[in-house]
C-alpha cells in the first residue's frame, strides 16, 4: 500500500524507556528501577488530585464537558484573560499539533533551534512542512531573525522557554524585541512546558502570558500539566493565545479530547500551589548536586532552568555506552545521541533517587 508522502521521512518519537520495559529486558526488579527520562514530577503529584479522582471515577460513563468549562475558568483566572483565549488538549503536544495543521503546510517552512523538542520536527513533517534549524543549538534569536528575513515561506517558529533537552532560556525582555521584528502573519509559538521553574529560578525568565498575547497577537503560549504538576499520565495542556488563533485551532480539535479525569484532576491541581514551589525549590536544591557532581568529574553541561540537566562527555566517553549502562542498573536517563550530542539527559530525582545515580 503507497501512504502520504509526508510520511516516507517521518521518524516516530522515541519516548523514554517505560520501567515495565526495563523489567521485562533487564530482569530487574520494579522497585530497583528509577526514571529520569522524561522530566516527569519524581514526588508524583498533589495529594488533593487523587482525592478528586476517586470521586470524578463515578461519572466515567458520561462524555467529558466538551466546553471544559471548569479547566478554562481555572486558567482563565491564573493568568487573568478570557476563556476565549484558551485551548486545552490531549498534552499541549496536542495543541502542537492543531497549530501546525493550522498554519503550516507543504509550501512553507517551520524554524526552530539546532537542538530543541523532537515533536515541533515530527508535527511539522506530518502536515508536509519544510523544517528550518538554526546552526546555534541552543536559542539564538539573531540567527532565527536572520532565517524568518532569508525565507518568506516561514509560517510558524517555536521557542522553547526553557528549552528541552538543553535547559537554556532566553531573557524574556529579549524575546519581546525579537517578537517586535517578526512578521505578524508567522504564528510564533512559546512552549512553556518548564516556565514554572524558570521564573522561580531567574525572573528575567518570566512570561506572563496575558502581557505577551496583548502586545503579540500573533503568539501562541503553551503550558502543561505533565511536568511540575506531576500529571503527565493524564494528558492534559493548554494554550493561551488571541481569540482568532484560538477560534482556528478549535476547528481542528476533535470533540472530546480530554477526559473527564483529566480535567478534574487539573482543575484541582491548579489549586495546590504549595505542591508546585515545593517541587520547585527541590528541583533545584537537587540540580546543585548534579552540578557538583559534574565538575567534580570533570564533565561540561548548560546552565538548566528546568527539571532535568545535561551532562556532556569529552571523546573518551560514549554518551550511548553511559545510557545503556546505567540502564543496566536500573536507572534510566536520556542519550542525547539522537541529537548528535555526546551527552545525556538527567531529569532530577528525589533525593534518594539522585543519590543511586551519583553512587550508580
Ligand atoms: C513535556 C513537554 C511538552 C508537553 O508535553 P505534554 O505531556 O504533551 O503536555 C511540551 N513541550 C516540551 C518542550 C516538553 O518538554
């Protein structure tokens, strides 16, 4: 059978390695196995979440809220703009997705950093879209700048804010200059998925979502409920943005795509906001282990305002050798390979869970 040509160059995602796989292969036991491949909350989430889960689980037979009422008004007043101005999907990768079916196409181009989320790349080929990298792995807004000028067929650009897998982020004061530059018909989309520890490590790295949609009506801002909110097996994200992107996107989503579970869970989620500084200020007390431990041994990394951080090895060493072999005992981490980096990627951990990877 012949399928879309958009098809014939599409890798699929490869997700970190699920515990149960490591089990299965390695004959470890569960309890031995520690992820920290997928940037995932290691103290699970709210306690408050599960509690309106149990309760939520009686309604199952009912289709969700399609309107998901309750979720909007939540955000909506977070981040004091309409419901209007918010789309929620299945992951904000989901909505990933919606814009790049709504903006790109086989004639135009998507631009993103050298180094920077697989599913802009795997998203954009799905609808046929060109994809244009900038030469600087991390974010270089002069070099993003200089491509939008080079190709008039640019139609949407992602920054990562933080970026994943790196950990970098640009000054946000940057990023409006940059936003000032760019033709207003290039849907420039800000994935927040790590915002929430960014701002609380350097308030430079702040966005307050409501101030960039005013002033950029062309900017989609994205957030989850997969990462601080330790809720990333729900599937839940959302999207800020002016009415108009907003009112497009929703043509394309389907009906029903959050659960019921789903919403409640981050509705209530929203509300425990100790959970989420206490996760926060951890994340970080942990990553100055991580940064001891590099120096002490004499590897590089990248300053990370997220959860997880770098660690780069010189030639001697095989990032993919290190990978499998923590995977043999039982840890698991991200090999940057893929990314023609000789490096890994570790989601910081619970204490203890850190502590293995350090006496690993
Ligand atoms: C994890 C992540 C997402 C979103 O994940 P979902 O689980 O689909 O909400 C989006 N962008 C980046 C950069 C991420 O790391």
């Amino acid at each position: 059978m012949i399928f879309n040509k958009t098809l014939d160059n599409l890798k699929t995602y490869t997700p970190g390695k699920p515990i149960e796989l490591v089990v299965r292969e390695y004959g470890l036991d569960t309890k031995d196995i520690i992820k920290l491949a997928s940037n995932e909350n290691p103290r699970g989430c709210s306690p408050r979440v599960i509690e309106v889960l149990k309760e939520s689980m009686k309604k199952i037979n009912l289709y969700p809220d399609d309107s998901m009422y309750e979720l909007k008004d939540s955000l909506a007043n977070k981040f004091k703009v309409e419901k209007e101005n918010i789309i929620i999907g299945a992951g904000s990768d989901q909505i990933i997705s919606l814009a790049l079916q709504a903006k790109a196409n086989t004639h135009s181009s998507v631009l993103m950093a050298g180094v920077t989320f697989a599913m802009y790349e795997i998203y954009s080929k799905q609808v046929g879209a060109k994809i244009l990298k900038t030469k600087s792995s991390s974010h270089n807004l002069d070099q993003f700048l200089d491509m939008c000028h080079k190709n008039s067929d640019v139609s949407v650009l992602f920054l990562c804010l933080p970026n994943n897998p790196l950990g970098e982020c640009l000054d946000i004061e940057d990023v409006y200059s940059f936003l000032k530059k760019i033709d207003s018909n290039i849907l420039v989309v800000i994935d927040g998925a790590y915002q929430e520890y960014a701002k609380v490590k350097d308030k430079n790295k702040k966005i307050t979502p409501k101030n960039l949609i005013e002033k950029f009506p062309n900017v989609l801002y994205l957030g989850t409920f997969s990462k601080v909110y330790g809720l990333a097996g729900m599937r839940c994200g959302y999207g800020v943005a002016n009415k108009k992107i907003i009112k497009a996107l929703n043509k394309i989503r389907s009906p029903f795509n959050v659960t019921t579970l789903s919403l409640k869970a981050c509705v209530e989620a929203l509300k425990d906001e100790e959970f989420v500084s206490k996760s926060v200020e951890e994340n970080f007390l942990e990553m100055s282990r991580y940064e001891d431990f590099i120096s002490q041994n004499g590897f590089d990394s990248i300053t990370s305002y997220a959860n997880f951080i770098i660690i780069k090895y010189d030639k001697n060493k095989k990032s993919k050798v290190i990978a499998h072999n923590l995977l043999k005992k039982g840890i698991i981490v991200r090999d940057l390979g893929a990314y023609n980096m000789n490096a890994i990627r570790v989601t910081i951990g619970t204490p203890k869970q850190n502590s293995k990877f350090f006496n690993r």
